[in-house]
C-alpha cells in the first residue's frame, strides 16, 4: 500500500562509514570486517534506545526512521559516542532532515529521504549534520548543541540549503545516565555464566562451539543472536532462521526476527519458541 499526497511527518536519519576507512577502498574490507560489523551493532543498539525504527541495513551503515527530531539528534549523538568508545577505530558519519516521507511495501522515499542521504554523503568523519529546518524543530536543549555549518548546494532540492552541525558530548541531554554508566551484563545458562562489564562488549550465543555462550536448544541456530553491552544497557540483535524470544516477568514477552531489541534488566531469552514452552532458556541481567 503506498501513501499519498503530503505523506506522514518523519525524521530520516543516515549513518555510516566515513570516507576514506579501509572497509571502503577495494582490497580493504576483510581486515576491517570485524569492525565494522561491531559499528553497525552500535548503530541498531543506538537506534533501539532512541524508539528508531531501522528500515534499511547497509553493509556499511543504517537507515533509521524517528518519530520526532529530538528522537533523531539523540540517536545520532549516542551513535557517535558509542562509536567513539570502540577500540576498533572505525568512524562514522551521520545526518539526518524532517518532513513528509511515503511508503510503497517496505520501501520508504521521497525528498526528505534523498536529502538525508545527500547530506549524509556530505558529512565528514565524526560529524553529524541536520538542515536549518530540521534544526528548528528540536527543542530548546538540544538545538544548544547545534552551530550554524555550510551552505549545500543540493541535488535533491532546489537552490541551496543550510546546514547546521549538531555537537555530541557524552553529556548531552538523554545520552549517558550516571545512574547507567556501570552497568554488568550478565547471561547465565546451566553451568555458564558470562559477564560483560566494558562498554561495546559483544556476547554471541548460539549452538556453535565457537560462540561465547554455547546452548544446546535444537530450535537454536549455529550463531543464533548476539548482545551488544552499551552505557545504557544491553541490546540483542537476532540473527536466527527460527526468531528469538524476550520475557520478563509479569510483562509478556516480544519475538524478535531479524531486529534488535533493547533489553530489560532482568528477564530471559528463548529460542525459536516462547520462554513459557521451552526448557532450556538464558536468564538475564543488566545491572
């Protein structure tokens, strides 16, 4: 079903690899794979803790759709902090514009989206870039951290359009609770237990010895999911053939497939079936 006319207000925000990283250059991708798919996780868990909504994965970047703009600059602040904590040095680029989108099916388009992207191509490494326009819209805490940039001279729009450079900082408002800052992932499945206490610390899980928490559930795949431990708790990104499923106590549960999820403090994790059928669960706790 493809919308019409003005179609809905939506913030579109790109991120990605920044020019010139050996992932980009021919001959360059395997040495820097693992990087970059530790960045790309950074990205969906930034997305995730921000209510974005990914609607295109890239080999080397995101495409996220935010309700608000402040849900967006957030996003995109908490992407370059993550990022920034990595030990893999790979950096990013972002931006992102408002206004109407459409959607055809899975498809989303129209000229907010071609502007994001353009601007996007026009971010340098570590940079993160919004028109005027979009600036405008932020509330008044978060347009303190944007400054006036250059004028674009677009393709996707007529004439010129002006740029502002948001600023991210670790303080910035909703980026970093102090209350969060140390938190302790810990995974634990009959005789295993697995703590992650470093920020950007990965935890696969799956029927493959060669994951860090090996299950033995035939519903499993052989790299069934991995949790990625971030300053504001834990996300899990299902890469399985049968889905991943969350509960929490007195909460219901939610079946991710294909998506990544921020997780609750305490819970537990199935696979291929609900927690309420399965025997053989991983208990949770980000604390």
């Amino acid at each position: 079903m493809e919308s019409t006319g003005a179609g809905r207000q939506t913030a579109v925000l790109f991120a990605g690899i920044a020019a010139g990283h050996p992932a980009r250059e021919p001959g360059g991708a395997g040495e820097a794979q693992s990087g970059i798919d530790l960045v790309v996780q950074v990205l969906e868990q930034a997305s995730a803790l921000s209510g974005g909504r990914i609607v295109n994965r890239r080999e080397l970047g995101v495409m996220v759709l935010f309700a608000t703009p402040d849900a967006a600059a957030r996003a995109a602040m908490r992407m370059q902090v993550y990022a920034g904590s990595l030990a893999c040095n790979v950096g990013i680029r972002i931006a992102f514009h408002c206004g109407p989108v459409a959607q055809r099916g899975e498809d989303i388009f129209g000229d907010t989206v071609n502007l994001a992207l353009e601007l996007a191509e026009a971010a340098q490494q570590g940079q993160i870039l919004t028109t005027r326009d979009a600036a405008s819209g932020l509330s008044p805490e978060v347009q303190e951290y944007v400054r006036p940039a250059r004028v674009l001279e677009c393709r996707q729009a007529p004439g010129r359009v002006l740029l502002g450079e948001l600023l991210w900082r670790e303080d910035a408002p909703g980026i970093s609770p102090p209350s969060l800052a140390r938190t302790t992932l810990r995974l634990a499945y009959r005789n295993q237990l697995v703590l992650r206490r470093r920020q950007g610390d990965t935890v696969t899980i799956g029927r493959d010895t060669g994951c860090d928490l090996v299950v033995e559930d035939l519903a499993a795949s052989r790299k069934h999911c991995t949790i990625l431990r971030g300053k504001e708790g834990a996300v899990l990104k299902d890469h399985s053939a049968n889905g991943t499923f969350v509960a929490v106590e007195h909460h219901g549960e939610v079946a991710v497939r294909g998506e990544a999820v921020a997780l609750p403090r305490r819970g537990a994790i199935a696979f291929g079936r609900p927690c309420r059928s399965s025997a053989d669960t991983v208990r949770f706790a980000c604390e």
